[in-house]
C-alpha cells in the first residue's frame, strides 16, 4: 500500500538541520544548527524539533538493502555469511580475501554513534512548546513520547554496535565535540547489557503497547522494546560473550577493567526470563504466525511467501524504508530474476551449504530422509509435493516448502512467463556475463511474483523490510528454555509452532527421542533458526554468537571451500556435479568485528578487539 512508503516521515532528511558525521571524531556531529541557530533556537522551533526527533530514526535497519556496497545497517550479512555469494560490490571479492581493522567494510559505529549523540542532545534540551494563537505546538503527552522513542533508539542503537563489536563506550549524554574530553574507553559486557536493558525496560510502558495505525507502524511499541531485550539478553549468554571467546578474556582497558568476563550459565536464566515476558506479551492477542488457508485447507506455500510481500501480525517491528527497487531498475527483485526473463540480472546466488540445509518434505534433514537422492531426475509420481517438474534433478524433489519459497534452481519455471529458466552454458544465465549466478541457484525468497518488466504488469511492489518477526521469537525462546531446563516440554512446543507454519511434520511426532537432551534439541533449533530465518540477516550474528564459525563449511563454518554446480560445465549434464567456486576466509577474530582502526589510532583509551 502506498501509504507505507511515508511511514511517520521517518525517511526524512532534515531539510532544517544537516546533521552529517564529522571525520574527527565518532562523537562528533557537523552542521548542527543550519543558518548558525542556537541549540535554544532549536528546540524552542516546533517544526525543527519534530525533524530533529524524526532524523534519529535514520539508523533502523533495511533488511532489503542487499546488492551492490550495501551499508552495514542495511543487509550485508546474508551475503558475508554461508547463505549467500554476491556477484557484485564488496561482498564480490570480501568473503575470499577477508579484511583487517584498516579496511573493514560495513562498520555500524559512525553512523550510530552520531545518532546517539542527537538523541542525547534531544533528550537533554526538546520541550513543551506552548500554544500560541494558531501557530503548532508540543504538549506534555507529545514530548513525553517523543522522548519515550528517541531514549528506545539510544538503547536500541547501543545494541546493535553490541552486537557487532561486542563490548563499547555507553554514551548517555551529549558531549562537546570541541572540548578537551571526548575519549572513552569501552564498557564492559555486563556494563553494555545493563544500560541497555535497564533503559529499554524504563521506556517499555512508556510507547504505544501496540500500533495499528498504517501511518505509524515503523514506530517502536511496548512489544519491540521488550523483543530488542529478550535478543539483548539472549546474546549476553551465548557463548561469544559469556566466557566462551578465550581471547577476550584478557581484553583490558588502560585503567585495568576486563572487558568480558567469565562464563556465568546464570544469564541464560535471565535471557529466559526476557523472552518469556515477550512471548507472554505476544500471546496475549498482539502477534500471530502468518498463515493463509485456500479452500478451506491450510496452505504453506501461500503462508510463506505472502509473509514478507505486506504489513501482519507476525511482524513485530518493520522499516518502511526498502530498496525492493523496480524490475526494470536497481533492487533485490531485478537482482534475483534469471537473465533469460525480460531485465533480469540474475547475481544474488543462494550457497549449496544452505540449499543442503534445507529439510526434506518429511521433515527430516537429507542426511536422514530415504527420500533424498543426488542420482538423476524425477519421473511421474515421484515428486509426492507437486511443486516440481517431471525431469527434475533429484536433489531437488520432495524438498520442504521453505526450500521451493527460498531457492530458484536449474530446471525450474519462472513464475510468471512458465518459462524454464537454466544456468549451464548457452542459457542466458551462465557464467559467461561477470554477474552471474556464481553457485547456479538465485535467491527466490522475499522477491516478488507481481512484478514483471513487460506490458502492463507492475515493474515494483512495495512491502516493507521486516526487522523482527515472531517465527524468530518462538525459536529464541525454545533456544533459552534449552539451556535452563532442557526437559522442559516447551522448548519443542514453540519449534514445532514453525515447523507446522512450514507445513513439514512435528519433531514431537518424527523425532521423540531427541526429547530432553539438551544438545540433540539444541542442534535442532539451530537447525530450524538455519532455514526459517535464510538470509533475513541474522545468521551472521547466530553462528559467531554460538562460535561455530570456525567449523567447516556445511556446519556453520564461514570459512573454507564454498559449493554450488558445475558453472562451467561445457554441457547440460556436467552442471550436476558440486563444484567450489570459492575458498572463504575465516580466522578467530572474525568472531567480533574489529573498531574501526582510525578510532584507534586517535584515541588513548580505546582498546582493539582480540586478534585485530
């Protein structure tokens, strides 16, 4: 709807403030005061600290922000991660050549710490602007949720640098970039947590409980605030920050304090006990999975792929900022769209690592399944589903819906021309143009089936980018209660919650023996987190948080040789065969992201993570 592209102005440049990061230092903020106005001039303005109160929205997420140098508060880490090969921009040649602190792309601290430093500034010096004849004015009630939401994105702000750099400086007041002390040194991990979560649990009562205004939904709410802290806490107990990252247990600040300390099995306790407040808040009547019935009769391909395509119930927080793009322009559905099919550019390419990964319609994995094979092609009546051609290679057939929603492979029809689209040589797709499809798959999920450059279909599709949805709380939650009490009867409830939205049998039913054990149930919600939440963003951070990165490709592991076809097969029946077509680097302190080295080099206090 086109109402959500103007969602609360949250786009907004100011056009009264340029509010631009200064190269000097990450607290600075340049240009302030457009035309040399006073902080007082400022707020005493009520047009001016509307737009002040609306630009420190600017760093929520854009989880459809994929191709190209895509920016680190939008959507690099599919592609930095083993879900993904990008076939332009940085992450081309990034997950092969690696980096170092010097020339680390995708780096979230300028740009949120000059956020923060303007919601410290509004929330020191925004007031009640009385009324006065007919001009506008800002009441009490106004100011006070005003403030409510810019102190949620200070927190929320502070939890994404977290979750990128691990321990950082908490910055809770507006500093004088011109004066004499601007270096800090970074908080501790429980000193990180405790702001964060202390703040967003004064302001949870304090936003809307819940928005169903079409003009506001990108506003933080009650459920968002309590979301951001049940993930908050949940990484606090993973393994990366409690005790588990042996080189960072000797990090210390130059006046001596640790920065991580040692493992403390307690905090899963507490990431229990914040999902739980979530999930009983989202229980009473305020989110619910996504499904769609036809005739009557559940239908999880409809489910799943109308999911993402507009605003519902499962969706907790979105970002009315997308760059979907145009079938005809730039964006993620041109990206995704065979070349063979009219505009199509056919270089957003999904790993065999996460094609593997992907269940089989029984609900087993294909390690499991006497259903799965790699020898030959479908006949009539093997393909149980339906979803697939006769002539079909078989590591295709009988795959889960999630798998036929996520990934688009040799041999398929293309959904609006019914046109079977190839990758092998001589078929528009091949390897032959620089931006092809570097594993012989293109990323099918969250594109939409609408657009189509040609006649007088529609060549865009608005939807907005989804930041939090359920699915993933129900996953986090089954995740916590596993590590307190493994024999806890819910933790394969909330599972099997997504796997029946998925339409593959429950693990109660297909796998009873994994009950109870606290291993065997963990390798299944990490399983399932694998498939549900493909390339929305979050695996990245999930495998370094558990510290599984190091593991081989195909186990978690981001590093090592990187499979799809046989791009270069010179005939159609050679492209059956996986071949590399990468050797990706990981190393150990690829497990938190280096601070960006000239914040480094200018400061005394600053300490580098481990490695870097």
């Amino acid at each position: 709807m086109k109402n959500f592209k103007k969602i609360y102005s949250i786009l907004l440049v100011t056009a009264s403030l340029s509010l631009t990061q200064c190269s000097t230092s990450f607290l600075d903020v340049s240009d302030e005061l457009a035309g040399q106005l006073t902080m007082k001039e400022v707020f005493d303005n009520t047009a001016y600290t509307r737009n002040w109160h609306r630009n420190v929205f600017t760093g929520i997420p854009n989880s459809s922000g994929m191709i190209l140098d895509a920016a680190a508060l939008t959507n690099p880490w599919a592609g930095a991660s083993d879900e993904l090969k990008m076939a332009q921009g940085t992450l081309r040649t990034l997950n092969s050549s690696g980096f170092n602190s010097g020339n680390a792309p995708f780096h979230r601290w300028g740009s949120l710490y000059t956020l923060i430093r303007q919601a410290n500034l509004f929330l020191e010096n925004a007031h009640e602007i009385p009324r006065s004849g007919d001009t506008d004015y800002i009441d009490a009630t106004e100011l006070a949720k005003m403030k409510a939401q810019v102190r949620f994105l200070r927190a929320y702000y502070h939890y994404l640098l977290f979750e990128q750099y691990g321990p950082i400086p908490v910055i809770d007041k507006s500093i004088d970039p011109s004066g004499s002390d601007i270096d800090f040194e970074r908080n501790s991990i429980d000193e990180v947590v405790d702001f964060i979560s202390n703040e967003l649990t004064a302001v949870t009562n304090e936003l809307d409980e819940f928005i169903t205004d079409q003009n506001y939904l990108a506003l933080p709410t009650k459920g968002v605030a309590l979301a951001v802290k049940a993930k908050l806490h949940l990484y606090a107990a993973s393994p990366l920050f409690n005790g588990g990252y042996q080189e960072a247990l000797a990090l210390t600040n130059p006046s001596g304090k640790k920065l991580f300390s040692a493992a403390d099995p307690s905090k899963w306790n507490k990431a229990e006990t914040a999902l739980k407040e979530f999930i009983d808040f989202a229980n009473s009547g305020k989110y619910q999975l996504y499904k769609v019935n036809t005739n009557g009769v559940y239908d999880p391909d409809k489910s799943l792929y109308e999911l993402f395509m507009s605003y519902n119930a499962e969706i907790i927080w979105a970002n009315p900022n997308q760059s979907w793009g145009a079938i005809n322009g730039e964006g993620v559905d041109r990206r995704s769209t065979p070349r063979s099919e009219n505009a199509g550019f056919a270089c957003i390419a999904v790993t065999q690592e996460l094609v593997d990964d992907f269940f089989m319609n029984d609900g087993l994995s294909i390690e499991e399944s006497p259903k799965y094979s790699e020898q030959g092609f479908s006949t009539a009546g093997d393909d149980i589903t339906g979803r697939t051609e006769v002539g079909t290679y078989n590591m295709w057939v009988n795959r889960e819906p999630r798998f036929y929603q996520t990934v688009f492979y040799h041999g398929r029809k293309w959904h609006l021309t019914n046109r079977v689209v190839k990758f092998n040589r001589g078929n528009g797709n091949d390897n032959t143009a620089a931006d092809h499809p570097w594993s012989g798959y293109l990323l099918y999920k969250r594109i939409s089936r609408n657009v189509h450059n040609q006649g007088s279909f529609p060549k865009s599709h608005y939807r907005p980018s989804i930041i939090f949805r359920l699915a993933e709380f129900y996953l986090l939650y089954a995740e916590a209660m596993n590590e307190v009490n493994p024999g806890n009867p819910l933790i394969l409830e909330y599972v099997d919650k997504i796997r029946e939205r998925a339409g593959i049998p429950k693990l109660k039913d297909i796998k009873p023996e994994i009950i109870g054990n606290k291993d065997l149930q963990r390798e299944a919600i990490r399983a399932e987190m694998r498939v549900e939440l493909a390339t929305e963003g979050q695996r990245y951070f999930d495998v370094r948080r558990w510290m599984i990165a190091e593991n081989d490709a195909g186990e978690g592991g981001q590093g090592g040789l990187f499979y799809g076809m046989n791009m270069g097969a010179t005939t159609e029946s050679e492209f059956f065969k996986r071949t590399s077509y990468e050797n990706r680097a990981f190393t150990r302190e690829m497990y938190l992201y280096p601070i960006p080295l000239n914040e480094i080099q200018k400061s005394k206090k600053l300490v580098q993570n481990p490695g870097w």
